[in-house]
C-alpha cells in the first residue's frame, strides 16, 4: 500500500509560481514512474508530467518550458515547479505512481490539492 499526500497549491495571479509537492508512505527509489495529473471542471484529467526511476522526464505540450518535476528519492517526494502560470493551469492537480507489487502493477493516486490562477 502506498499513500500519496500532495501540498503546495493555492491560489496566485498569473505569471506567478507555485511549487507543489507529492509524499510518498513509502521509498520511492524502486518506483518505475511517478507523475503529475491535473483535472480542470468540466474536463477529463491529463498527464502534466512524469519522471521514471531513471529521471527521465515527459511533459505536456501545454507546460514544456513552465513545468519541471523532480524527485528527491531521499525524501520520498516528487515536486512539481510551476513557472508562468496562467488561468488556463487551475485545476486540482493529483500525485500518481505506479507500483510493482508481486508480479503486477498498481496504480495509486493522491488526494489532490487545487491550484488557482487568476487573471
């Protein structure tokens, strides 16, 4: 079982900043793939980006060159910088993983944490 606990979001104008974070239960060095998705009202959720064990890094077109992911294996954690917000990226963005357990995979989401961006 792995519990995932976002922080950091909240309400910023546009152009601003917000760096959100994801708290895993558990170590996070042996997760294949940790992200971050994000669901607006009225819209199906979408990746916004994803980091493998490995570091490599996958974005949406929509943030590439606003966004950057991060993990910090030490401490468990995945962040998320959120350069030059703009209306368009308020949402209740959620913390993913998907884990090897056994001899199959499991998903596990966060509770998600709403960030707000005002014109």
């Amino acid at each position: 079982q792995v519990r995932l606990v976002e922080s950091g979001g909240g309400l910023v104008q546009t152009g601003g900043s917000l760096r959100l974070s994801c708290a895993s239960s558990r170590s996070i060095f042996s997760f294949n793939i940790m992200g971050w998705y994000r669901q607006a009202p009225g819209k199906q959720r979408e990746l916004v980006a994803s980091i493998t064990r490995g570091s490599s890094t996958n974005y949406a077109d929509s943030v590439k060159g606003r966004f950057t992911i991060s993990r910090v294996n030490a401490k468990n954690t995945v962040y998320l910088q959120m350069n030059s917000l703009e209306p368009e990226d308020t949402a209740v963005y959620y913390c993913y993983t998907n884990v090897l357990e056994g001899t199959s995979f499991r998903n596990y989401w966060g509770q998600g944490t709403q960030v707000t961006v005002s014109s």
